[in-house]
DNA sequence: CGGTAGACCTGACCGC
DNA sequence: TGCGGTCAGGTCTACC
C-alpha cells in the first residue's frame, strides 16, 4: 500500500500521539513477520521516523521498533474517547501497543505482508538507497545511478536500493511530469530529462505529503482519515482517460509486472 | 548481474 | 448466489 508520502504522513501523525507516552505492553494476535520480543517494560518512544518506506521508532531501553506496512498494513490510534469506529478492523488486527494512559495504537494488516521488528540499537537496518527528498538526490546523483543501466526506468526508479520509498503510484505520476515513458532505458537519459526527472519526483512527493498520501483502498492516517492525493493523480488508475496535458487516452502497461500508466503522445 | 516468474496473503470486483 | 479469473500503494527468492 503506502509509499514515502503514506508513510511520512504516517509518521507524522504518530509523532503527535506517541511521542514520549509510555508503552505498558506490546501484545501480538497474529505473529507472522511480527517479531516476538523481550521488551523492558514500561517504555518509552523518543523519536519516530522514517526511511525509505520504513517507520522507525526509537526507545529510551535501547532498541528500535521498524514497521514496515507492504501493501495493506494500517496504524491506527485510539485514544480512550474514541476507538476509530472500528467496524472490521477487529478482524485483521494484528498487534496492539498499549499506552499507560489508556489509548492504544493498533497494527492492521488485512492481507498480513507487514512487518513489525524489534531492534538492538546496534542492529542494522535494511541497507536502502538515497532518500528521494535529501539534496544529494540530484541531477548528478541520478545520472550516475543509472549510467549505463539498460533496465526500464521505472523498474530503477522502484529500486529500493537505488532510491528510497518510491512505488507504484509515484513512479507513474513522476514519469508522467518528467514526460519521460516508463520503459525507456535508465541509462539513456540526458542531462535535461534528469534534471526534469528529479524536479518531478520532488514536487510530487511533497504535494503528495502536504495533501496526507493517496487513498485507494486500505491506507488510512492514523486517526482513520484517508489522503487526498488520489484527487491529483495524473496518469495512475486513468487508463482510457485523457491526458491532461493533450488529451490522448492513457495507455496501461506491464512494466516487471506492474501496472504502469503513461500518455504514449507525451511521454517520450 | 539482468530479467522474469512466482511466492507470500486476503478481499473486491467482474463476467458468466 | 456461486464460481473462477484478475487485480491490488511491496518485496523476496529461484531460476534462465
């Protein structure tokens, strides 16, 4: 589901509610890919944030909470008023942090591809590529990054290796303002279509995060709020409609067998 | 190493 | 109403 915006709105979010509350208890309903860990009790969150798709929490006992929602995985709070009208969350609810006030944060994770990890402060990390919001991701970065690459575009662009927290929905959208196709070859990009690929990918990033993410299905801020983005997508989920820059029908490929969404006039 | 297909899961939706 | 096929904001592994 959630991509950099998501999860960035995400982790703002939890910032307000959790930072510097006690954490009582970490319990589990479902284990898969959740670790099982040996916590020192109570505890507390000194910082949240993000890496690449990534939400990080640091403790005041040493260790690191990494969340990693996949496609469907929600974090939900709860304070005691209210309880996020739950409907079915109940059913897919996959772990819960209780707070020594009472509120709850829940782990909802319909289609159980989410990963929840305690860390020693020493333990690494997955190794992920460069933040796409940093000033080292720039004309001269992406230019190196895929010298001599043969791989489709879009396919580097998902790279997490390569650059952090790009998916599906901003690759398209990203492609689509650089008016570059999503199968043309990373390493034949000149120095111009670079520099309009990097402006893009940091605009939409930062217009996506100022309008909370895109909702399409599962993703929900913490307060159970959905995004707004989705209202702005230019090319993902328009296959047959208009281009909005010259009115041609957009097409839908399979790019590493993802949908990919492009105008075949403009994007070039 | 690159490229690709399949695996991991559940649910929504569409056509018959 | 039911069945089968397809699709989904992600990532990892096996295999050519």
């Amino acid at each position: 589901m959630p991509e950099l915006p998501e999860v960035e709105t995400i982790v703002r979010g939890l910032r307000r509610r959790v930072l510097g509350k006690k954490l009582r208890r970490f319990s589990i309903s479902d284990k898969k890919r959740i670790s099982k860990p040996r916590l020192s009790l109570p505890l507390s969150f000194v910082s949240v944030g993000r890496r690449g798709k990534y939400i990080v929490c640091e403790t005041d006992k040493g260790m690191r909470c990494i969340v990693h929602l996949r496609m469907t995985g929600e974090l939900l709070f709860d304070d005691q008023a209210s309880n996020n009208n739950g409907k079915d969350i109940g059913k897919h609810e996959r772990a819960r942090f209780h707070f020594h006030d009472g509120s709850i944060l829940r782990f909802v994770d319909v289609r159980r591809f989410g990963t929840i990890n305690w860390l020693k402060n020493k333990e690494l990390l997955p190794r992920l590529g460069i933040e796409p919001l940093s000033s080292g991701f720039n004309v001269a970065f992406l230019m190196a990054a895929f010298k001599n690459s043969s791989r489709a575009i879009k396919l580097a662009l998902l790279d997490q290796h390569l650059v952090a927290g790009i998916g599906n929905i901003y690759a398209d959208e990203s492609l689509w303002l650089a008016k570059i196709k999503p199968l043309r070859k990373a390493g034949s990009l000149n120095k111009t279509e670079a520099a309009r690929l990097v402006a893009a990918i940091k605009k939409i990033l930062r217009e996506a995060i100022k309008q909370g993410g895109s909702t399409l299905r599962d993703y929900k801020r913490v307060d159970g709020s959905s995004g707004g983005y989705q209202e702005s997508h230019t090319v993902y989920g328009r296959e047959g409609e208009k281009c909005f820059r010259c009115g041609v029908k957009i097409k839908r490929i399979k790019v590493g067998g993802r949908s990919s969404f492009f105008c075949s006039k403009c994007q070039k």
